[in-house]
C-alpha cells in the first residue's frame, strides 16, 4: 500500500505500472485522479490552497487504506493526495485500485475517495480575483460516505 | 504540558497554530474546549457552540469525552474538504 502527500505532481501510468510490478494476481486496476475545478460562476478561480495535518493525515488515509483491504479482495492500492498551492486544471488526488476482479476494483476505489473526502484532515482555500474563501464540506460527500455503512 | 493545534479556518480565526498547555486539571476534551472559551473573543466565538468543530487526540478523531493529558497532541479544525 502506497499513501504519499506530497506537493509533487503525479504520474498515473507509472503508479499503476509501480502498483503491478512482479505481480501476477491482479487482472484489473481502477484509478480515480481529482482535478482543481473552477466552480465559480465567473471563473474567478486563481489557485486553490490545500492544508493538511502533517501526521495524522497520512495516519487516517492508511487507516482508509486498510478498511478498503478488509472489505474487499484488493491486491493493492495507492493514494496520492497533493497539498500547497495548485492551479485549475492541476491534479489533486489519485486513487487507484489493484485486484483479480473489476467489481473489487470499481467498488474499493469509490469507498476510498468517498472515505478520503469526509475523514481525511485536507482543507482547501479558494484564492479568487475576489479574495480568499475556506471551502465548505458538503452534505452530499457525508451521504456518499454513509451509504458504505449500509452495504453489508 | 498537551500540544494544541488549530488548522484552516479556525487557525485563521484565533490567529493561533499551536501552543503547549497544562491540561493537568482538564481532564475531557469538553472541558478542555470550555476553558478555551472562556478565554472570550473569538476563542469563545469559535468554541463555546462549536457546531461543526471536529477534534483529535494523538491523531485519531475524538468526541468531547476523550480523556486528555499531559503528553497528548490534541488538535482543532473545521470539517475536512479534500479529494
């Protein structure tokens, strides 16, 4: 399992070849790679600031990682999360999934971004021609993270 | 003495990252949030109703009746918006 923030970019073709070097178990990889998105009404948006808690961040997305490999029969996985300043159209998180089957690899994937987005300790401000304003959690990220409670 | 941390927002609000503290006499994390409140101002704006306030002890998530001490890392910050 490989959990990194770093300030970095990132490569996916060479996480996932990184995931599945010298295995022969696994037969799919799901990957989810998050975008800075301007959802300003005036495409304002100028960067986007990612906090994070140093320690306890990667703590809580090891944590996440586990969870992910009791539920489901996954091979492997990584998460990358970026922090610092990043502009629109930058990545900002990959997730990817190793396992035997799609259906592992498809569901273990959501269940870590959706988990990632409501316990992981990452803030994002957004810098706008404006000013500056701290993001708001969603309700519809604590949904998509609940329903994985009801799934069993 | 406990490490405290304040991130994001609330650390922009209280104009404070950390600081070290005697919680020798404090013995939860509700009392420790009730004492930082009474030092007034925006630390009771930002702790005595603190809806939405999330808090750990030694990096795992804690509620207000976690036990606290000396030696503890305990930290403050508003709900989490990664990914």
């Amino acid at each position: 399992m490989k959990i990194a923030v770093q300030t970095e970019d990132f490569d996916l073709s060479r996480e996932t070849r990184r995931l599945c070097a010298g295995r022969k178990d696994v037969g799919a990889t799901v990957s989810f790679t998050g975008l800075v998105r301007d959802m300003s009404a005036d495409a304002s948006l100028l960067a986007l600031e990612l906090e994070h808690y140093p320690g306890m961040t990667e703590k809580a997305l090891g944590d996440i990682g586990n969870e992910a490999r009791q539920r489901w029969d996954i091979s492997d996985l990584t998460i990358i999360h970026r922090v610092g300043r990043l502009q629109p159209g930058d990545n900002i998180v990959l997730v990817i999934t190793a396992s035997a089957h799609r259906r592992e690899a498809f569901e273990a994937c959501e269940f870590l971004m959706d988990y990632l987005k409501t316990r992981a300790p990452f803030w994002k401000k957004e810098i706008t021609r404006d000013g500056e304003s701290w993001v708001a959690s969603r309700h519809s990220d604590a949904d998509a993270a609940e329903r994985w409670q009801h799934n069993d | 003495m406990a490490r405290i941390l304040y991130f994001a927002s609330l650390r922009e609000q209280l104009d404070c990252a950390s600081e070290t503290l005697d919680v020798a006499n404090i013995e939860t994390l509700g009392a420790l949030k009730q004492s930082l409140a009474e030092r007034g101002g925006a630390w009771q704006a930002a702790f005595s109703s603190p809806v939405g306030l999330l808090s750990s002890v030694n990096q795992q998530m804690a509620t207000d009746a976690a036990a606290i001490a000396n030696q503890d890392e305990i930290a403050f910050f508003p709900p989490v918006t990664g990914g």
